[in-house]
C-alpha cells in the first residue's frame, strides 16, 4: 500500500514537472536568426479603425559583426516603418529612420514606447488582446526572419517583458 502510494505521488510530481516544461516553452515568446536574438515582439491592441499600430521588441546581436534592421512586412497592415519617437519642447515629434536600425555587435536596441519602434500602418481588421500577429522582420545579413507580434491590452507599456 505505502509503496503504491509512493508510486502514484512520483508519477503526479513528474507529470506535473512535464506539464510545467511543456507550458514554460509553449509561452517563450523569443525568435533567434544567426548572431541575433529577437526578444518578445509586441504589440498593443487596437480597434478595426485604428489608423496605426506599433511594434515593439529587443534585439541583440551577439555576433561580431554588425546588422541592421532595414524593413518589416506584416500581411495585416498596409506598411510598416521604422520610426523613433522624441520629445522637443514638450511636441511630441514621431519621424522614419531611412536606412534602417543598426544592431551593433555585443549589443541590444530595443523598440520601445516612447522611443524606437515599428510604425505599422493601416492594421487590418484590428489587433485583439491575445492574439498574435504574424511579422517578417528585414535585416541586411541575417535575411528574413519571422516573428509574432503577442497582442496585448491596449494600454500597455510593455513592463511585464524585460523592461520594454
């Protein structure tokens, strides 16, 4: 009996261990191209009128050599860009980056409110909290690379993912 039991008390442990492993990687929201990782794309929600959307990530270059993120395609919008948001005596100032992002070597940029991010005009259909929008980001030596974008509440700063 003690052995039985001890038997059934292993066999829920480890299948509770797997269930959180499966879990753990089923949520991991990170994208890796050669030298670059791409950390948590994302995205606010946003209703089906929506003139823009953004998107935000970190990417890090652990490489030698330096990349550049030159462009980003997304079937449910009409475009996207590469912008940096400022603040010049208290205007808000958004303008698009010709020429891409550089992702320097050894180290992190990161698209984030109130800063860089992808501008992604004309959403389609709207972005629902949850969801996940598929988005092909454009690097000069790593090529295509796709990604998600995790939708999230339409406030969001990004606070629960890294800082961003």
């Amino acid at each position: 009996m003690r052995r039985t039991f001890l038997r059934a008390a292993l066999m829920a442990g480890a299948s509770l261990t797997a269930s959180a492993m499966l879990s753990g990687s089923a949520t991991a929201h990170d994208f890796r191209a050669g030298d670059l990782q791409i950390g948590h794309p994302w995205t606010r929600a946003v209703a089906a009128s929506a003139p823009t959307a953004a998107g935000y990530m970190t990417i890090r270059n652990t490489g030698s050599v330096a990349d550049r993120l030159v462009g980003a395609e997304a079937s449910r919008v009409n475009r996207a860009e590469m912008h940096e948001m400022s603040m010049t005596d208290g205007i808000m100032r958004m303008r698009p980056i010709p020429g891409g992002i550089a992702i320097p070597p050894g180290q992190e940029v990161r698209l984030a409110p109130g800063g860089l991010h992808l501008m992604l005009i004309g959403p389609q259909g709207g972005f629902t909290q949850g969801a996940r929008i598929p988005l092909t980001l454009v690097f000069e030596r790593a090529g295509r690379v796709d990604v998600e974008l995790a939708v999230e509440a339409a406030g969001a700063r990004g606070s629960g993912h890294d800082g961003h």
